[in-house]
C-alpha cells in the first residue's frame, strides 16, 4: 500500500492551551471543514475528547454519501493529538496535530499520512488536490477565527 504525506503549517496569536481546547471540542471540527464536504458529526458527539474516544461523521465526496469513523490515538494536551480513520474513504488516514508554543502565539502543524484506493495515479487526479482544498480552508477558517500572527 503506498502511502502519501501532506504537511502544513501555520501560526496563530493564541497559546497552545487555548488552541488545543479549540481543537478538544468535537463541534468545532464543522466550522473547519469545507461546506462542500456537508460534513457533520454523528450523534453522540463525545463530551470530553480523550485517548480512545470514537468519532462518527458523515459526509460527501464528489457527491458520493461517505460515513466516517475515526479514533483519537494519541491525546497529549495542550500540544498533540492524533486521529485515525477505522472506517471511511481512504485506506489509511492518519491526521497528527502538532501545537508548539511561539514567541507571539502558537505554532499549528498537521502532518496526515494517507492511502487511497487506486494508489498514486487516483492521488494525483484527485484525492492530493481535495486534500490541499480542505486544508486551504481550514487554514482560512482557523485564521478568521483567531485572526493572522502578529
């Protein structure tokens, strides 16, 4: 199975404690994906997010109905996390948040190793390029929110 890597970075003007509790709240995940995805958390969504704890979603690909399960594998307040697809669309997604305390805010990094279906021919015609568009946005998202570095 070959697997793909996807790394971004950005900084935002709040601590690492504030970000991670952003990132620690399951409904907040909505307001960072895309509206194209119609993304949404299946209920229960989880009160306290915490090693172990499974999240359900549904959402479209293309078009296409896709649900979603993902485990949170590593929970490292207030500077990493983990999740990790059980079920959904790809054959392997493993999304790491890396939160690193900077003069003037936070340093946020994710770095998502990946495998679809159909290897790297299906990655570079379609999958790279939604995985770029999705992490644009929520760049946007998260720099609207919080507003740019100071």
């Amino acid at each position: 199975m070959k697997e793909h890597l996807f790394e971004d970075e950005m900084v935002l003007p709040v601590p690492a404690g504030e970000l991670f509790l952003f990132f620690a709240d399951a409904r907040n995940l909505e307001s960072i994906t895309p509206p194209w995805l119609s993304f949404r958390i299946l209920p229960p969504v989880p009160e306290a997010i915490r090693e172990g704890t499974l999240i359900d979603y549904r959402l479209r690909i293309h078009g296409i109905p896709i649900r979603w399960r993902t485990a949170i594998t590593a929970w490292e307040p207030p500077y990493r996390f983990v999740d990790e697809q059980i079920r959904g669309p790809y054959r392997r997604w493993v999304h790491e948040h890396i939160l690193e305390s900077v003069p003037g805010g936070t340093r946020c990094r994710d770095r998502v190793r990946y495998a679809v279906l159909g290897g790297a021919l299906v990655n570079a015609l379609l999958v790279r390029r939604d995985v770029e568009r999705i992490f644009a946005f929520r760049k946007r998202a998260l720099l609207d929110r919080f507003g740019p570095a100071r």
